[in-house]
C-alpha cells in the first residue's frame, strides 16, 4: 500500500531505474503533476473519504508505479531507442575507479562542494541572525510575526538547498512547498511551525552546513592544488627553472626520474578525490533528505 | 490452459497503442484552449464511461512522444494550487496528421467491422 505522493514517485524512480535520464524526469514530473491535481479534487468532491483511500483509488486511475513505467519504456522503445543508453556492466574496478571522469554525479558533487561553501556560511548567518533576533523580539508585540516570517524564510531556503541538491547531486528532494491550508489564522500556522520538527531539522541543517560547507571547500582546493603541482612540476624544474623548495636561494629538484611518478601521482590523487566527492556528495544528499525533507 | 484474460489484457495494450495517439490528437484539436494532462483524463474519462480502456499514466508518455514528433506543443505554467502545469496544444502539422490518420481509422473501423460480421 503506498502511503504518500512522494512514496510513490520513489516507487516509479526505481522502476525506471536504466532508462534515459530524461524520460525519468518527465516520468517523475508528470505522475507528480497528475497525482496532486487528482488528490484535490477527489478531496473537493469526497471530504469525507480518507488522504489514504483518495490516494488509492487515484492510484488505482492513474497505474501502479511498475504499470507506469512500463508505459514510459514502451513509448521509450518504440520511439527513440537510439537515446537510451545504459552504463556499461562488468567493467574492471580499475575501470570504474577512473570511469569517474563520465559520472555527471561526481562533478555535480565537485560543483557542489564549492557552492556549499558560499551557501553555507550565508544559511548559517541567516539561521543565527533570525534566532536570536526571534528570541529578543519576543518581548515585544511584533515578535511573533517576525518570528513567523524567519521561520517560512527557513522553509523557502529548504526547498531552495533541496534543489541544489536534486541538480547537483541527483537525490530526489521535494520540488514544490507543501500544501498548506489557505484560511489558517497566522498564530495558528506560527504554532504549527514551531511544532514541526523539521523547521528544527532544517535550521540545524543550515547551522552545520557552515561546517560541512567549510570542510568541503578546504579539502577541494588543497587536493585540486596538490594535484596540480604534482602534475606541473616537471614543467615547473625544466620549463620555468624553478625548485619544489626555493629556500636563501637553495633550490631543491626532484630528480628527472621521479617526473612520470610524480604525475601519475598528481592524476591518480585527484581521480581519487573525485571518487571520494561523488560518495560524500551522495552521503550529503542523503543528510538532507532527512533533514530537509518533510514526511 | 489459455489464459484468456491476461491474453485480453495485452490484446488492449497492443491496440491502444496506436488509438491513444489518435484519441489525444482529437481531444487537442476539438478543445479551443490549450488543456494539461490532468483534464484531458477527466474528459476521457467522461468519454469512456465505466469501460477503462487505458491507465491514465499511460497517456502522458504519449503525450511527450506526440509532441516530439512535432505534432504537439507543450508550455509550463504555475498553477495555483500545486506543482506547475504542462499544457499541450496541437500544431498545424499535429492538425494536417489528424486528418490523415482519422481517415486511416475510417477504412480501419469498416474493415474491422465488415470482418467481425462477415459479409
């Protein structure tokens, strides 16, 4: 039995698992589109059936998740066969180590681990300033608004990281805010706010993300400069004349025989560090989920 | 054993195949305004009455397959009360195809029809 939209909608992903990347967006896009227009109008014209009932029986119009897929691939099939490719299976560990470099996720993960930098000391600075700034306002009659107003902000960033996420590091993330009802009062829905747990999560998400943020981009431009001086040096001694040390006009070389070592060196570092990225980004994708992502 | 209605079952999927693309093709041409998947289920579904030819997820990758042939256009639009919408709309092309393949299904419908009779 399939208990919400989103259940179903991973549901759909891993069935499609294997087609082209494209048709599992639109796949994805469309059930998304359909299943919530249906949801509210069944909820119009039924009120008194339950979210689970109405969400089985549009289910049940709408096509299992693997009935669906099967549509899509047909389609897929008869149409574009030439589009669909799929990774190449079996390949050595030494392929897959350096097959890195055509994984769109490892350089997403690069990607994000640079603009998680910037995001997060910016979400860091909002949550603390919003916080405290909710707190002492509290004494006054305009607390509660405000406090209102930083907590939907938080809810706006969510949705924002979590596209970040989805387009950098491909883990599903929520495309659109959550229906809220229209004609709630504004104290009710600050209450309602400050009793779910993942305004918390999320708020705590931006405060370590200032950590997570900061280690990241430390760790890619170390190793993206280690790399490349490995990888430059021989240019660098014989080209350019200069020493790895320079030291009261000491120069220290490398000897000429330690060049193809060393830029094996520097290549087989950075593919390593690629290879760490894309998991660390998968990881990091799978921290926001929990903490983003409303249930 | 002959399982007649798994047999029933892939003999529809094999025939919607092709209607669909002629069903939707029709519904776009018919309506004035542009009309996003969602609706175009609901009138289908009013059309079909309590026969349920297809799934209605089944329609929407024909939907993407009509508009990349060039028969349909397609813009996304905000909607008010959820995720954004995908409006279709036939294309000049989409209509001179129409008139071609409701032709094609005339001869079929007779051909058929004079078949399962007999004479």
């Amino acid at each position: 039995m399939i208990k919400s939209i989103e259940e179903y909608l991973d549901l759909l992903k891993t069935e499609l698992n294997g087609s082209d990347p494209a048709t599992i967006q639109d796949a994805l896009a469309d059930a998304e589109e359909h299943l919530r227009a249906a949801m509210v109008s069944l909820r119009e014209k039924k009120p008194e059936i339950t979210e689970e009932e109405a969400l089985g029986q549009v289910i049940e119009q709408y096509g299992s998740p693997d009935e669906t897929a099967s549509a899509y691939k047909e389609v897929e099939r008869r149409t574009t066969p030439q589009f669909t490719r799929e990774m190449p299976k079996g390949t050595t560990a030494l392929g897959k180590f350096f097959g890195v470099y055509s994984d769109t996720r490892a350089w997403g993960a690069l990607l994000y681990m640079l603009i998680a930098f910037v995001t997060g000391v910016f979400y860091f600075t909002w949550a603390i300033t919003g916080l405290s700034l909710s707190v002492s306002f509290s004494i006054f009659i305009f607390g509660l608004p405000f406090a209102l107003l930083f907590l939907l902000s938080i809810q706006g960033l969510a949705l924002l990281e979590g596209r970040i996420i989805e387009a950098l590091l491909g883990v599903r993330m929520p495309r659109r805010p959550l229906f809220t009802e229209k004609d709630l009062k504004w104290l009710e829905r600050l209450k309602l706010l400050v009793l779910d747990r993942h305004i918390w999560l999320s708020i705590l998400y931006m405060i370590v993300q200032f950590v997570f943020g900061t280690i990241y981009f430390v760790l890619f431009v170390t190793i993206l400069s280690f790399s490349i001086s490995f990888i430059a040096i021989p240019f660098l001694q014989e080209v350019l004349g200069m020493g790895v040390i320079m030291n009261n006009n000491i120069h220290y070389y490398f000897p000429t025989w330690s060049y193809p070592l060393l830029i094996f060196g520097g290549v087989l570092l950075w593919t390593a560090f690629m290879n760490i990225a894309r998991g660390v980004g998968q990881l990091h994708g799978r921290m926001a989920k929990l903490m983003l992502v409303t249930d | 054993m002959v399982d007649s209605s798994a047999l029933t079952k892939k003999f529809q999927k094999e025939m919607n195949a092709g209607i669909a693309s002629l069903v939707l093709l029709s519904v776009l041409d018919k309506n004035a305004e542009p009309m996003y998947g969602y609706q175009i289920a609901k009138l289908l579904e009013e059309y079909s009455g309590d026969a349920s030819f297809m799934k209605q997820g089944a329609l929407y990758p024909v939907l993407h397959s009509l508009e990349n042939s060039g028969l349909l256009e397609s813009k996304v639009e905000p909607s008010v009360s959820g995720p954004p919408r995908r409006y279709y709309e036939i294309t000049a092309e989409g209509r001179n195809t129409l008139a071609l393949w409701q032709r094609v299904w005339k001869q079929m419908k007779s051909f058929v029809d004079r078949a399962i009779k007999g004479g």
